[in-house]
C-alpha cells in the first residue's frame, strides 16, 4: 500500500567548479550563495567551500558558462542508485530532498512582493525609435520569462501610438502609453515625472533603460524619486530567479574587474544599458498584447524649462555605433598618416574606421570613432582590430562582434583570447595585402 513506502531523504550534493569553462563572469555565482560558501580567486573564479555549500544549486542556475556542476561523494552516488531503484520498484515514498531550509524565509526581502513585472522605457525622438529600446526588449522578455512575469513596454510622447505594436512585435506583452503635447520633445521634469508616476501605480520590479544621452539623464532622475538603486551601462544582465534579482554586470574600478551588482532592498531594480550590448530580436508582427492608456496631470504651465530650439550636432557622417564592419586602429599604426590603410580596407570592405582610446588621447583620431568603454558600444559582423593589445576597457566595446579578426606583431596580446581568426605580424604587411587580395578577388568575380 502506498502509505507504506519508506520515506527517503536523497542526497543534494555540492557545487563543483569545471575549471575550463568558468569565464570569470564577475562573481555572479558567489553573489547568488546565501551560504557564503563561495569565495572568487585573484582570477576571478569561485573557490567552494564545501562545508558550508547545501546543494541549493542555485550558482549552478546562474553561471552563464555552465561552469559549475553537482558533485556526489561516492556514498551519496550509492544511495541515489538505490532510491531509483525503490522508486522503480514502487517501494519507496516520493523521495523528499534534504532542502536549504533556512535560505528561503529570508530570501525575498519584505515589501519585494507588490512589485511584479519587468519594464522597459522606449525612447523616441519625433516618433522615431532608439533601437536599443527594441534590444532590450529581446533581453528582457527572456529574463522576465525566467522569473515568470510579463514584459511591459513604457512609451511617452506625443503622437507616439504607432510605436505601441511595433513594441509588441519585440516582445512587450504589455504597453503602457502616454500622450500629450508636454512630451513631444524630451526634457527632465514631465519625462521622469511621468514614469514615476506610472512606476508608483503598477511597481514594476525590474526596469530597462537604453544608455543613450535621454536613457542616462531620465534613468537618473526616476532612480533618486524613488529611491532606488540604478546600475549604468551594464554589459551583462541576468535574473536569480529564487530571489527575484537582477544580477547587473558592468565594468568596475576603471575597468579592471566585471562585477556583478544586485540592487536587493529597493524597487524596481534599474539599469542601463548601451546601444549594441544585445542582440535585436526577431520582429514578430503578429504577436498580440495589450495597451493600457494613461493620462498625466502634467501641465506645460508648471515646467521650468521650455524649448526653444534643437540643433543637429554634425557627427562628421559616420556613425560607428551602426556600422557591419569596422576595421579599427590602435597605437600600433604609429602615426595619424598610416590610419590611410585602414581606410583603404574600409573602402574595399564597405566599411568605417574606428579606433582604441590610445589613439584618440595620441590626436589621430576624432573622439566619436574610439570603441570600448568610455567610446561607442558596437555589434559589427565583422571587426578588424589592427594594433589594439585589447585592455579591458576596449574589449567590453567590441567582444560581442559576430567575427573579430586580430592583426597584431604579439602573440600574446589579451586581444586574441576574443578574436576568432588571429594574424600574428607587421599590420603594414598585413594590412595592404588583404585589400590587394580583396580587390583581386572582386575583379575576379567581375571578369
Ligand atoms: C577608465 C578607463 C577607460 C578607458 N576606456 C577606453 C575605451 O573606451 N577604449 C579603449 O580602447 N581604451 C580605453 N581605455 C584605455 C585602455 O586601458 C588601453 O590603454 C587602450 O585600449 C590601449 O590602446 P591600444 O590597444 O591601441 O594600445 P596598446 O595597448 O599600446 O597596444 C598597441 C598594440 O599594437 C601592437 N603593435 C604595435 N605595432 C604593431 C605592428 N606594426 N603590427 C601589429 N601590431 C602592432 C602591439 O603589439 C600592441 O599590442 C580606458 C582606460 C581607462 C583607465
């Protein structure tokens, strides 16, 4: 008889790290451990203590890389080996697992549970979309299914209810709209108003901003209304979805270490986060959701400041951010002539040129080409980096580009630990060669 099985408690084991494949994230694993049994290594990898890990896997469901798995002692090995031999045989009770009791009374804080649902403000200029609203569309409707909630859409503007499908169509189940004359250009004070407002009906807990000039000023200010913490320019975003957290990864002290940040007592949790950082999902038009429409008691009469003109800031034509190839100098090409070389592959290519820091703080190149952390988030098809040793700060800009050729004189350069094709050698050889072969080639083809 049923009630007769015997009760079984199986065995969790320990986290176990697979060396090989640990990418030193930025802690997240240890970030996520109410148990304190992880510590990170100089090189950024968890050391567990295994007396003091209960099994919860919880690090496991976290690490981007499956870098970490269960271990079972050879005797807890056994013991599961009889259980599922009981449980086939029908003589033992469903199997009860010995579970972290203590983790999950604490685990939620207080006041976490009205807060549901995960946002992301769309930003436009004259109706016309930043893409990145879209990017982070595609993130967010995955972490948002992770922690089974829905994924709302935040547009405020004027004459802007055109862009409410195009929102669904990018995986917004929700969109929430407002319209009125007061949003048609962007400033401060009715924008940040606006969304708190909105923030303080429906207490979403998590919110996605794009980190562009609007994105970083608005986030802001919404961030200190409400008390709450704000993580800029993130370049890895992910959910521990037991706690409900947004596991924030972004460069720290001046980006020597990726740290993971969580934002664990107030809400929403906010970041931001560059144009180009994720991938633009498909666009799926026939995807249905629901507009919920807003009004704002926001009066013209009652803002500070008003605009009186706007002035288009001539970026020379090329906007790297964009571009599907870039082929990239750094200190390596020695002199301001030789980026010619460069330019000459981009021709060829249908390319830009762009650059690392060093060759903007040498006077080479203009400040809108540098790449990397304090330059432009890009996402190419394909980047050359030709004399770029790949510091940190430059790679968090380019590592995410679909094909990365490196060209560089050393062998060991950090560059070619993310480059998929490597040229060891003189980029001056290297580099007028590939173009004399593409042309050769293109005239080929053409003959
Ligand atoms: C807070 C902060 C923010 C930063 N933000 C950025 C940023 O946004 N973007 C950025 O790029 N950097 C940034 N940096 C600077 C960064 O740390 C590096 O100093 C910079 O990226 C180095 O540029 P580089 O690779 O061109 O130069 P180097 O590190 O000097 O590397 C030059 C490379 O060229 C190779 N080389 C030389 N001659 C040849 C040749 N003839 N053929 C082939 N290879 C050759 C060398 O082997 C070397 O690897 C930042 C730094 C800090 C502290």
């Amino acid at each position: 008889m049923e009630e007769e099985k015997k009760k079984i408690k199986k065995p969790l084991g320990v986290a176990r790290l697979l060396p090989s494949k640990c990418i030193a994230c930025g802690a997240r694993c240890q970030s996520v451990c109410s148990r304190k049994a992880i510590e990170m290594s100089e090189s950024g990898e968890p050391i567990i203590d295994i007396t003091r890990c209960s099994g919860c896997r919880r690090c496991i469901k976290i690490c981007p890389a499956e870098a970490l798995e269960i271990y079972y002692t050879p005797e807890q090995q056994k013991l599961l080996d009889e259980i599922a031999k009981m449980e086939a045989e029908g003589a033992a009770k469903a199997v009860v697992a010995e579970a972290d009791e203590d983790f999950e009374e604490d685990a939620l804080p207080k006041g976490h549970g009205e807060y549901r649902g995960l946002w992301v403000f769309v930003e436009q200029v004259d109706g016309e979309p930043a893409t990145v609203a879209w990017e982070l569309l595609g993130v967010g409707s995955q972490l948002a299914r992770e922690l089974n909630v829905e994924t709302a859409a935040v547009i405020i503007g004027d004459k802007v209810e055109n862009l409410c499908q195009e929102a669904i169509a990018y995986g917004a189940d929700k969109v929430y709209l407002i319209e009125h004359p007061v949003f048609r250009y962007y400033r401060t004070e009715p924008y940040f108003r606006a969304l708190c407002d909105l923030v303080r009906k429906y207490k979403p807990e998590i919110m996605l901003v794009g980190a562009t000039g609007v994105g970083r000023d608005l986030a802001g200010a919404v961030a200190t209304d409400l008390k709450t913490g704000l993580t800029a320019d993130c370049t890895g975003l992910a959910v521990d979805s037991d706690r409900r957290l947004l596991m924030q990864t972004r460069p720290a002290f001046g980006g020597n270490i990726m740290a993971t940040i969580v934002t664990e007592k107030t809400w929403p949790q906010m970041s931001t986060v560059r144009p180009h950082t994720f991938r633009l999902p498909e666009k799926d038009t026939t995807r249905k959701g629901e507009i919920i429409r807003e009004v704002t008691g926001i009066k013209e009469s009652e803002l500070c400041t008003k605009v009186v003109e706007i002035i288009q800031r001539n970026s020379g034509g090329v906007d790297v951010a964009s571009a599907d190839i870039i082929i990239s100098g750094g200190r390596g090409m020695q002199h301001p002539d030789n980026f010619k070389i460069l330019q000459e592959l981009a021709d060829e290519l249908g390319g830009v040129v762009a650059c690392s820091r060093a060759a903007v703080d040498s006077g080479w190149m203009p400040a809108e080409r540098q790449v990397g952390q304090t330059g432009k988030t890009v996402r190419p098809k394909i980047y050359f980096a030709c004399g770029i040793s790949g510091a940190i700060q430059h790679l968090v800009g380019m590592q995410n580009s679909d094909i990365i050729i490196a060209i560089n004189r050393d062998k060991h350069a950090p560059i070619f630990e993310v480059a998929h094709y490597g040229l060891v050698g003189d980029l001056f050889k290297i580099v007028p060669s590939l173009t004399k072969q593409i042309k050769e080639l293109r005239a080929k083809s053409k003959a």
